[in-house]
C-alpha cells in the first residue's frame, strides 16, 4: 500500500499541502487496519533511538523518530547541503550499503510497518530490509541473534510504503538496512507493547498508559490529534500533543474506546485540559467493562451498554482534573468509553488502579 502526498496522488481526503512560512508538511494518510489502533514503538518521544549508525551525513538518524509528520522546506540548506526532515546517508562509492541498529521505545509484539519516504525523491533508499532481536538487557551485541522481519523490499520516492508482520514474539531492538544509501524520512513500527505482569506487584499504577500497555481502539472523530495521544508519558508539550475533534454541528457528543494494559480496579482518574482553553470540553464521562470476548470492532457497539465508571463531570480550561470519591465500584475492567461532552480536545487521560491478575 503507498500513499502519495504531491499533487494528483491518491491522497484526497485532505488538501495534499499544508503551507505556512515557506514549510510543505506531508498530510495525512489512511492507516491500515494492523496500524490504526497500535502504537508506534520507534517514537521517539517514547524513548526510541538509534545506538548505532553507519552514516548520518546529510540528515541525523533521529528525525526519523520524529512522531510528526515530515516537513519540507525549500529553500532551507545547512553545511552538508540540502536540509531533509529524516535520515539521509551520503553516496556511497566504495561499495557495500548503509544500516542502523534501533532500540524501541518499548518493548514489543510488531504488527507492521511504514517506511515513509516523504519529501525524498532524488534521494531516497532505493531497497530496505529489517531485522529484529530481543535484548532485554542493555544493547545487541556481536552475539546477538537476528531474525529477519522484512526481507529486501524496493521503495519509492515521496512514498508511505506499508507492510503487515505476523510474528507473535517480542523485540527491542531492529537493524534497519538501506541498499545502498540515501534516505527516509520516517521509521513507523506499529506494535502492541509487551508486559510482563508476573514480575509486577499489586501498586497503584496508570494501567492506561501507553508503557503499560494501554491502547486506543476506536473513536468518533480524530480531526485534530489521534486520542492515542492522551496515553503518552509526561504533560502535553502544547495544544497539537493529544485528542482533539473538530467542531460538532449535530447532537451527540464524540468518544473514544481504550484497553487497559491489565485488566484493574480504578482509584483516581485524571483528565488533563493542558493547552486548552478555548476548545476544551465542557464536561466528561467514562463507562466501563471487563470484556472477554470479542473483535475491536464489536467492542464498539458493545461499549453504548457499558455501565458508568464516572458520571458527567464538568471540565475546565488547561487544568488537571481529578476524580477519587465520584468513581463508581465497578469491580476488575478491561475496557472504557471516554465521552469528550460535546467535543473539543484533551491532553491526557489517567486512570490510576491496581492491575488484577489470574482472574482475581
């Protein structure tokens, strides 16, 4: 599947260009279904990083991290020449080709993958290959054992280039290679995050959060920010880093459905407005289940019937909300309805509990 951002590609469901200040941003592009409701492990604001490269002469490996989407500026140089928004190699003359060896932002089962050439099209890597271990401890080393996730695979300029794995075991480290040099603008590897549980105890913990496992699985609208974005470490950096819908015009009000990491039981609950203030929401609900069975998508029409974990709460501009006493005793839950009251954005949700293990 590719996607192409210039001028008379498939890409219509939005304008192919965003420009402001001489600066061309890759627009959106449709998700596969492997990709919608994962979460990107080689974010970098998730921890990704590379821990060793061959060559970054043209553009530093770690652009490629980059969470958003490539920019293009063109009339932006620096001492090495053209400014590219990702990873760019210099031409190779003496044979052989170029590679990196990238440690996930966390730890994982991997469902697929984009290589985003966005914005490289004299310059791009002509072929790829990726390869995967898991080092739970520290980095690879000469010893360590290579599994090859994506055998060589030919790509295109200015494209998204995505590709299905079905592998059941857990990585933390990828060497990507590139044949025999050039560029990409974007590394996306599209996981379920891996867990342990048996090595953890019965503490309080955010079992939503993305490095706990939790996860988006579907929502009424994401015009602005994916409501994946509510589950990131830390505070929002600004009004772009969480959930945001466009303006309603009709009744109702947009939600969005997650998976705890864990199956636990709620203590507190915060919903964090940061950078909000004129767009915020005027009020929140989330219902809940423990859910034993089922696809994603029948968990959509499952979730209307889900009884109420907290009732309608007023929300304010750019505050941090929290809720103890107003949390109803619902017992062990796997899943929950957010209900955004009517829409508008939020930065991040928490939802503070103690995970429940071997059914208990």
């Amino acid at each position: 599947v590719e996607r192409h951002p210039f001028p008379g590609s498939p890409s219509t469901r939005f304008l192919e260009y965003m420009m402001s200040n001489d600066v061309i941003v890759s627009p959106p592009v449709e998700l596969p279904e492997f990709a919608r409701s994962r979460v990107n492990l080689a974010d970098a604001t998730l921890g990704a990083k590379a821990v060793a490269v061959s060559d970054e002469f043209f553009a530093p490996i770690e652009r490629m991290f980059n969470p958003e989407p490539a920019r293009f500026y063109p009339d932006r140089y620096d001492d090495h020449g053209k400014w590219m928004d990702g990873w760019e190699t210099r031409r190779r003359r003496n044979g052989g080709h170029d590679w990196s060896i990238i440690r996930l932002g966390l730890p994982g089962v991997i469902r697929g993958i984009d290589f985003d050439t966005s914005f490289f099209t004299g310059n791009f890597a002509p072929a790829v290959a990726l390869e995967a271990c898991n080092c739970a401890e520290g980095d690879p080393t000469s010893d360590s054992e290579w599994v090859t996730l994506v055998p060589s695979k030919s790509l295109q300029g200015n494209s998204h280039h995505f590709v299905e794995i079905s592998d059941e075991r857990v990585w933390t480290h990828l060497r990507l290679n590139i044949y025999p040099d050039g560029g990409i603008a974007r590394l996306r590897v599209y996981g379920d995050v891996a867990i342990d549980w048996s090595t953890r105890g019965d503490e309080v913990i955010d079992l939503i959060a993305l490095e706990n496992g939790g996860r988006q699985v579907a929502w009424s609208d994401a015009h602005f920010g994916m409501p994946m974005k509510m589950l990131k470490p830390g505070r929002g950096v600004n009004m772009g880093d969480g959930w945001e819908t466009r303006r309603r015009r009709e009744p109702g009000h947009d939600w969005a459905i997650f998976e705890l990491g864990c199956p636990g039981v709620i203590e507190r609950i915060e919903v964090d407005t940061a950078h909000f203030k004129g767009n915020f929401p005027a009020g929140c609900s989330i219902q809940a289940a423990r859910v034993e069975w089922g696809t994603d998508q029948s968990v959509i029409t499952q979730s209307m019937f889900w009884e109420t974990l907290l009732p309608e709460q007023p929300l304010t501009a750019d505050a941090i909300h929290s809720f103890a006493e107003q949390i109803r005793d619902l017992g062990p839950i796997t899943h929950i309805r957010f209900n955004m009251i009517p829409d508008g954005g939020v930065s991040r949700l928490r939802l503070f509990g103690r995970p429940v293990k071997d059914g208990k």
